[in-house]
C-alpha cells in the first residue's frame, strides 16, 4: 500500500471513534425543551377537573378549527420587493 492509501484509512478509523460521544447525547437537546415546556409533569395523575372551558365550549371550538382545514384560505396579494405590483393606476 502506498502511503495516501494508508493516511486515508487512518483517517477514516480515527474519524469512527468520536461516534460514540456523539450517540451517548442524541435526543438529549429534545429531552430538555420537552422538559422546560412541560408547566406540571405530574398533571396526569391528578383525576380532578380543571378550570376552564365547558365540554360543550371545547367541543365548538375543536369543531371550528377543524373546519378552517375544509377549504384553502383566501389568496392575498402579495407586494414582491423589485418586482412590478398589477392592478395599480398612473
């Protein structure tokens, strides 16, 4: 073997070592939003009701944002920077 060949190899096995470190911290940066977003971990474990809304109120709501996915939200017009604008006068 001539010595670019084993440089190379050398390279690709040394690069290989550091994978570990990598995989011992994957998901970690996740794990810790979650955490911080989450306001009480244990609210699951409490069976009393919350204050708040109404089963009928929730159910109306639910139902009305659900509908804002039937049909495409109305186009805008949309002013592009250095482009030309339509419709406009003198």
């Amino acid at each position: 073997m001539d010595k670019l060949t084993v440089a190379l190899i050398a390279a690709l096995l040394a690069a290989c070592s550091t994978t570990p470190n990598y995989d011992a911290k994957f998901g970690d940066a996740v794990r810790e939003a979650r955490l911080k977003m989450t306001l009480n971990p244990d609210a699951g474990k409490n069976a009393e009701a919350t204050d708040g809304m109404d089963g009928k109120s929730a159910k109306e709501a639910v139902t009305r944002y659900q509908g804002t996915f039937k049909a495409p939200p109305p186009v805008t017009n949309v002013i592009n920077i250095g482009g030309t604008i339509s419709g406009g006068g003198k």
